[in-house]
C-alpha cells in the first residue's frame, strides 16, 4: 500500500533575498544548502534551507522576489510551519528571538508547548520540543548543536474544505488521525521528522498568494519508483497530478487538493549533494545543466547576497 513517510519540503514566497538568508540561517540557524534559481524563471532565485545534509523533512525552500506582491495567510493554504527543538531547548530560542526583536506567544496544542513567531515577510513559524528525529549537526552563528532546529515537526493546514483535505491525508497519503482537540485535527506520519499534521477546522479568511505565504507542501516518495506508483494512485483517486517534473535533487508530481492546497509528493534522492559536496553545499550558485551556458548573464541579473552571522551573534 501506497504511503507517505511525511513532509519532504515546503516551499514559500518572499520578497528578499538576503533578509531570508540572514534570517532562516542567521536568526534559526539553520544549513543554507542550495542557492539556485528557480527552474520556470531563472531570474529568481530558489534558495533551501535544512539541516547540515538537507534531509528530507528538514527543507524550508523560497523564491525571493522583490516585486512580488504581499499575499494573505488563508485557506487553501499551509497556515503554520512547525519545526522541532530539542527537549530542554525552549527558553533558548525564547531568548534568541527576543535578542533579534522578534515577538513570540506560547500556544499549547495537544499537551504540546508551542512557540509561535513570524518571518519577516510575515510567515508563520512555531517551535516545539520533541526527542525525535537525529540532532542537527550544523552549528552556525550562535545555534549550536544541543538547540539547533532538527527539522520539522509538522504544519497546520488551512484547508477551504477540511473534510475534503482529511479525506486525501488518510485515504492517498496514509497518515493516521490521531486525535482531534478544539478546532484541531491531528494526523500522523511514520517517519522521524516532518510527521505531524493539524488540520484547523475552523477556517478563516480566504488565502492568497504571494509573498509571505506558504506556495506548496511536499510529501516525501521513496524514490522514482515510487512515485510513478503514487503517480497512478492520485489518477485512480481522481485527482490530476502533473507529469513527473525533474527538480535536480528530487523528482516531483504536484496537485491540488480539494481544500484548495498545492501539494506535491517529491523522491528522497538523489538528495542535495548530486551536483555539490556536503561540505560545501549552499555556496556556489549552483545552475541545472540547461541553464549553465547562461551563468554569466544570471549571476549579473540575481541580487547579490551572502551568507553571514548578525550582528547580535558576533
Ligand atoms: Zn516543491
């Protein structure tokens, strides 16, 4: 039976670059693992964010548009990206946000402490305390490893029609519900990262996209195999999946859901070192094969932008 081990990647929208950079590596410390472009538009950058090798389940990705125009957090919509800190490590990010000016508020949700805070394009990011999933190694700024973020623990969704999102996270993906409290609905992936998701009954406003919005969220397939399996599966099931598009570090379907959310179910490898190695990776402008005739052209268009520690960490 086709399943889903959870979250492989979210992808969002913002509107710059280096404060993304000085924020999602600077302020969470987490790896900054690949800087390309985006595939559709090159003249956009696509950066990744994830732990030190960029392991499914830990990749926050953003296209990084200064004309882009502001969205609207809503339905249709991934709402709240969960990350997970290490037990014990709450009261350090606490203070690390509030060292960086960033207002934070505590939300308890299934016996879970959760601190919820925004980017600064406006996304909405919450920390929990859990033992699972490996420590992240990659230490940076002033995140060492004993609190680095490990990866994610899950998302909310804010499905348009949550009945209809249930319907596809249980009955196409596989996850299991496991408890509703409040206006929470609670599923359950197996793997050890990205494996929990709430979905919130109570929807508000409509989404809109743009920047400061979540664009797609990734459900991890084990290989290219596996894929084309679920491929057919979402066929059966009546949805309409994209052919299979080739994203250089996984290979992806996309489709909507009825709740009105892209998702996306995208191969584990080839992974993040297939064109650059570990100890190296979010340095270079990395380009697909088709578009390196092109570097030239593209490093002069992009923004220029750097990988640095803040000011408060130094
Ligand atoms: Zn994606």
């Amino acid at each position: 039976m086709q399943k889903t081990a959870g979250l492989h990647h979210i992808t969002a929208m913002v509107n710059d670059a280096q404060r993304n950079i000085d924020f999602y590596a600077g302020v969470l410390g987490l790896r900054l693992i690949k800087k390309t472009i985006n595939f559709d538009r090159p003249e956009v950058y696509h950066l990744y964010f994830g732990n030190e090798t960029g392991d499914p389940g830990t990749v926050i990705t953003f296209f990084p548009w200064e004309k882009q125009l502001k969205g609207r957090i809503g339905t249709g919509q991934v709402g709240v990206t969960s990350y997970i800190i290490p037990k014990g490590s709450l009261p350090f990010w606490e203070s690390r946000l509030k060292k960086f000016n960033i207002e934070t508020q505590v939300f308890i949700r299934f016996g879970e402490k959760y601190l919820k805070f925004h980017d600064p394009d406006g996304l909405q990011l919450e920390l929990v305390e859990r033992d699972e999933g490996p420590i992240n190694l990659w230490e940076f700024g002033g995140v060492q490893a004993e609190t680095a973020i490990k990866g994610f623990g899950g998302a909310i969704l804010y499905s348009a029609q949550p009945h209809k999102t249930t319907e596809v996270l249980e009955n196409v993906l596989r996850l299991e519900c496991i408890g509703q409290e409040g206006d929470f609905l609670r599923f359950k992936a197996e793997g050890h990262l990205g494996n929990t998701v709430d979905i919130q009954l109570n929807p508000t406003v409509r989404g809109l996209m743009g920047a400061g919005t979540v664009h797609h969220i990734a459900w991890r397939a084990k290989d290219e195999e596996d894929l084309l399996r679920w491929r057919l599966l979402l066929h059966d099931k009546g949805y309409y999946p994209t052919e299979i598009r080739d994203r250089n570090y996984f290979k992806a379907v996309y489709f909507h859901e009825e709740g009105g959310i892209l998702f996306e179910i995208a191969t584990d490898p080839p992974g993040f070192s297939v064109d650059e190695p570990v100890d190296e990776l979010g340095v270079k402008l990395m380009l697909p094969s088709w578009l390196e005739s092109k570097r030239e052209e593209l490093e002069e268009t992009l923004p220029p932008v750097e990988l640095r520690v803040l000011e408060g960490d130094k």
